[in-house]
C-alpha cells in the first residue's frame, strides 16, 4: 500500500510539473512573438498583418528536435526568426558549426533562452501538434483565461 501511494504521489508531481511546463511554454510562445506570425492558436491564422505568415503548427510532423532547431535557429529567406541570440555564431544551425548569421532571417520580437525554447517545444507538442481544433475550454485555460468570455465562443471551435 505504502508503494502505491509513493507512486501515485510521484505521478501527480510528474504530471503537475509537466502542466506547470506547459504553461511556461505557452507563456514563452505569447511573449516572444510566435502568435503574430501562427496565430494565437498556432494554426497558421497569423495577429497581425505586416507579420509574414507562420506555418499551421498543428498539422506539422517535425519531431522535438527539428522543432528546437527551427526555434533557435530560424529559417532564412521564409520569415522564420531565429529565437536563440547564439544561433549560428556560438552554436552552429541546420549541420554547420559556429559562423556567421545568414541575412534573410526576419527580425526577431524578442530573443529567448534555451529553456524558454524547450518549454516552447513541451507546449506544442502537448497542447498544439496533432490537434486539429481548440476547444473553448483549451481557449479559456491555456490563451485568454480571464479574457474567456470575450475570446472563447462555447459553440464554435476553432
């Protein structure tokens, strides 16, 4: 009984401390700029007009990695930021070592650190990838909490 109790009391922790990393993910994706370009719901339906237009995160098939890399390292020539300060000149991108920073990148809204940019991929991957649709309820707790009743309609997904 006592080792049941030990590890249920580990799940919950685990899955507390996964919830609390997913929405610090959530809290970096905001911050940094990510909705403008994806969309608050990261479906491609990009905030502002100027932005260029961000890939449908929901349908991607990049795996943790890929993800990472794209986030810290940008992608020239696309309108992909890079998010890393270091990429490129002290950590190498895309299977180059260290040089220079390629023109081509958009301007990035705010750089982030290598946690903030795992939270990101933790994120995605838990609340985005693989889900076609927000549901009113995920629109209330992860993108407008207080906001909810203005933002989330409870008879239409998105």
């Amino acid at each position: 009984m006592l080792v049941a109790g030990t590890m249920l009391a580990s799940t919950i922790a685990g899955l507390a401390e996964d919830e609390a990393r997913v929405k610090a993910g959530l809290t970096a994706w905001k911050t940094s700029g990510c909705p403008a370009c994806h969309g608050a719901f990261a479906d491609g339906d990009k905030e502002q007009d100027e932005a260029p237009t961000g890939a449908n995160l929901r349908t991607t098939r990049l795996d943790n990695a890929a993800l990472n890399e794209v986030i810290r390292c940008g992608r020239p020539d696309t309108g992909m930021p890079r998010f890393d300060e270091g990429a490129y000149t002290q950590r190498g991108c895309n299977g180059q070592g260290p040089g220079p920073v390629p023109s081509g990148l958009y301007p990035t809204p705010r750089m982030m650190n290598a946690d903030e940019i795992d939270a990101v991929v933790v994120y995605l991957r838990a609340r985005v990838i693989g889900r076609r649709r927000t549901t009113p309820e995920d629109c209330a707790y992860y993108y407008y909490e207080e906001l909810a009743d203005t933002w989330c309609d409870p008879d239409q997904e998105k």
